[in-house]
C-alpha cells in the first residue's frame, strides 16, 4: 500500500510502498479516505531536535484521518464492516490507576500512533477497536478527519465554565481558531484572540472571534479597554507555546481567573509568578483528549451547528503531499487535508 514514512533521518517526508498492516484480535482494520496535517507532523517533516530523539526512522507517520472499517479482530465487539472511523492517537496500557479509573487521557505509558507506532497516512490502519470512534453520518468525512485536533481544542475550552465568561486564547493556530470558535458557540462573551500571522487571525476573525489581536501591532490592554472590559479576562487558553504569549495572557487575566494550557514550550520558560501567586490563577495542563468524552462533544457540538467549515483551507491529492507539506509550513493556512480515495 501506499503510504506517507520519514525514512531517513533529515528534513522530508516521502511517499513509499509498505505492507498492509494485519490486525490483532482486538484491533480494526481501517481503510483511510483522508488525512490531515498536524503541526506535530511539520515537526517531523522539519526533523527538529524533538523529532530526531522520538521518532524511529523508517516510521509512517500522521494521526489525523477518517476512513472505514474492512476488517477486524474476532475479538471486536461494537463495530461493523463499513463503519466510518476516526480514532484516539493515544494508545493507553490499560492498567495503570488512571487508566483503571476511567481516565485514560492521563495514562503514563501511551503510545502514540504515528508517533511511537505506524501511523496514519496510508492506504490503511490498524489501532485497537477501543480507540476508534464511529462517526455520525450527518458528519462530513472533512470534518472527521480533523476530530483530533478538534479535540485538542474542545477539551482546552471545555476545561473551564465559559458561558457569559470573557476568553482570551493566545495562539491562532488551527486549534487555538476551533477552540475560539468552541468558545463562541458554548456562550462566552468576548474572545479574544491572538497572533502576529494576519492570515491566521483573518482566519479567527472569520470563525467567530470577537477580537483578533496582532500583537506585533497592537497592544491587548488597548483591546480590552475598547471592549469596555474594566477587570481582565475569566478564562484563558494558551495555544501557541510561545513564552512572551503566555507571560501577555498572564498579565490580562482577572484575579481568580483560569488558564488551560494546551501551547507547548521548546524548552523551559520563565515567567512572572507575582501574576499568578497575586491574582490566585488556577493553571490546568493540558494533555490530547478525554477518552471518549471529548469525542462525543465534538460531534454533539457539531451536530448542534457549530460551523467549523472554514477551517479547512486546503485540500490535496496524495500524490501531492509537497504541495501539503508546503502550504502548511508556509504558515498560510488553515488545516490542510491530504485526499486519498
Ligand atoms: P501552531 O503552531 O499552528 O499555532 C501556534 C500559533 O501561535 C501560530 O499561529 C503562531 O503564529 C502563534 N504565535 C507565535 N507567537 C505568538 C505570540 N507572541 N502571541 C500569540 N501567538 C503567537 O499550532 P497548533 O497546531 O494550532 O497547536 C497549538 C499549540 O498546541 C502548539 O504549541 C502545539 O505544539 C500544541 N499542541 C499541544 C497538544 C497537547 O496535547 N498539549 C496537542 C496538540 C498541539
Ligand atoms: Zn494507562
């Protein structure tokens, strides 16, 4: 079968031909229609420092995708052939506490599919049957094969109460745009968000936001004062894993507001902790998606109007991965979705 590897370790990513994978008693067998690119993916491609210590060389990689079930495991309950899929990229162990009490997102043994185990830009797919999700039919097989960034996005929102609450997301990435978007239609009042791309923050604006900020040009105090927001923001969500964002989003927050933190730092980073310690923040990290309440939440958000079509800017064959790979890097776009049917 076709499918996308990081075969030698540089900058790239090429097109090969490898077996189909074989599923285990409890395992699916998923025909992919599309995929889409991750920024964990971009790492890859790039072969950053993080990229060269945790992914084997040769590797299939991605973990964004839908598609349908061909086969399965004799043990799979729950599942029928044709079933459309997408799929948790956490493989959980199953036995740790957290597992055992339901709260798989927290596992300290995952594995991750495309990142630890063959992934998801191919032909097909295997993952345990536990990790798939059957898809609504009203949902389109687009907006499935964004779930898992989705969920990135709805477990962040959804970590904190935002109905009537003003929210500032820091980050216009894919995520930090759905999770605006999230915020908006579960009811908060102001959401504001951030970036120094204007096509990104054209992209929020597009999606809901009430502000979009550049940062480079503007100042989030001058915006708050504009929105007549006297106190600071309620909630915050921390989307870009840029140091000088968070230390922003720290100093408008309100006293006793709530951050989650989805941006993941390159390295250590210091920050103001006065802002913290004073205004009695409450700090949630923030790991994936619940497993499976996050996943129903999503297609119940979808299902109940929210519209997160514009996200999804382009779209390729995949034969014309580069084509993908570039316009993702490039910084101008929204998500990138990889066609293989
Ligand atoms: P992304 O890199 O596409 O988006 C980050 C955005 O932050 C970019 O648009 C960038 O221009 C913007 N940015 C740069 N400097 C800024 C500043 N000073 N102020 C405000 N914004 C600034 O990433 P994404 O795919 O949308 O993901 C968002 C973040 O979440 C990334 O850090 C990613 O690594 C992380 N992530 C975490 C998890 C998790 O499980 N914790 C899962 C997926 C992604
Ligand atoms: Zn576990």
């Amino acid at each position: 079968m076709k499918a996308l590897s990081k075969l030698n370790s540089e900058a790239g990513i090429w097109l090969t031909d490898v077996e189909i994978p074989e599923p285990g008693h409890n395992d699916l067998l998923i025909k992919i229609h599309k995929t889409a690119i991750c920024g964990t993916d971009m790492h890859i491609y790039n072969w950053d420092e993080w990229s060269q210590k945790t992914i084997p060389v040769p590797m299939v990689v991605g973990h964004e995708y839908v598609g349908e079930v061909v086969g399965m495991g004799q043990e799979v309950v729950g599942f029928q052939m044709g079933d459309r899929v997408s799929g948790e990229g956490h493989i959980t162990c199953g036995h740790c506490r957290n597992c055992r009490a339901g709260r798989r997102h927290l596992c300290r043994n995952t594995y991750g599919v495309g990142v630890d185990r063959q992934g998801a830009f191919a032909e097909y797919l295997v993952i345990p049957a536990l990790n798939a999700f059957k898809i609504p039919d009203n949902i389109s097989d687009d907006l499935a094969s964004i779930f898992d960034p989705l969920g990135n996005a709805v477990h962040t929102a959804l970590s904190f109460d935002l109905v009537g609450e003003d929210v500032l997301i820091t980050g216009a990435g894919p995520i930090g745009i759905m999770a605006a978007a999230v915020a908006k239609h579960v009811g908060a009042r102001h959401v504001v968000i951030t970036d120094i791309n204007e096509y990104r923050l054209d992209l929020a604006r597009k999606m809901g936001a009430t502000r979009a900020v550049n940062v480079a040009k503007e100042s989030l105090s001058d915006v708050t004062t504009e929105l007549g927001m006297s106190e600071g923001f309620d909630v915050g969500l921390e989307m870009s894993g840029v140091p000088a964002a968070f230390c922003d989003m720290l100093s408008a927050m309100n006293h006793g507001g709530k951050v989650a933190m989805l941006g993941i730092p390159a390295g250590e980073m210091a920050i103001d902790w006065s802002q913290v310690i004073f205004k009695g923040l409450i700090i949630k990290g923030i790991y994936g998606r619940e497993m499976f309440e996050t996943w129903y939440k999503m297609a119940s958000l979808i299902q109940s109007g929210l519209d997160l079509t514009p996200i999804i800017t382009h779209q390729f064959h995949i034969d014309d991965f580069q084509k993908g790979f570039d316009t993702m890097g490039s910084g101008e776009s929204g998500k990138v979705i990889l066609n293989w049917k």
